[in-house]
C-alpha cells in the first residue's frame, strides 16, 4: 500500500514514515520508484509493526517482506499478522524475527538485542 494509506491509519503524515523507516520501525519496498508498505501492517498498531521489524535487523526489504508474508511452522502455520491476530504473543514472533535475521546473515545497530 502507498505511505500515505499507512500513514493516515496511523495518525501520521507520510513524511514520518521515513524517520521511522530510518530507525527500522517500518520498511517498505520500492517498485517503479515508489514506496510501498505491506498492507497486513494496516491492521496492527505501530508499536507491534516496529518490535518485529526492529528484531530483522539490516535485512534487506524483500527479506523482511518474504519473513511478514510467509507462513511459519513457529507460529501454528500462519503469518506473522495472522498469528498475532490470533493471539500468538508479540515476544514470540520477535523471537522468531531475530532467528530470521541471524540465520540471513543480519546485523543489528548498537543496542539493539534480536531476540
């Protein structure tokens, strides 16, 4: 979806998605020279989106993407927005998010713990 869309859902305006992305809070992958971010991100508060996106470290968009579209054996079978909607505890797919990222070779800003 457009920045603007997930800005808007969340109270922002679209230049604030930058710093955020910045941080690694959010991500969002570039087609024909245009920002897009994954629509499961609308159906889920900010802080939930930046604790997972924070936990894949420097991964590389596509690599975030495929870990928020993929279904996963550690959570039950499903999505990481479809597990969390179900009620699977945001510190587990943190967790999983953190594996994600060391097993591709991620790196992670000072201070920042994967897992």
């Amino acid at each position: 979806m457009p920045g603007e869309q997930l800005a808007r859902a969340w109270g922002l305006t679209r230049q604030a998605l930058a710093p955020a992305a910045d941080r690694g809070e959010v991500f969002a992958v570039k087609v024909s020279n245009r920002l897009y971010y994954p629509s499961s991100f609308l159906g889920m508060d900010r802080e939930t989106v930046a604790t997972v996106c924070r936990a894949l470290g420097d991964l590389g968009s596509s690599e975030k993407l495929m870990f928020w579209l993929r279904d996963h054996g550690a959570l039950a079978g499903k999505s990481v927005a479809a597990a969390l909607e179900a009620g699977i505890p945001v510190a587990r797919v943190k967790r999983l998010a953190g594996a994600w990222a060391r097993e591709r070779g991620a790196r992670f800003g000072a201070g920042h713990a994967a897992a």
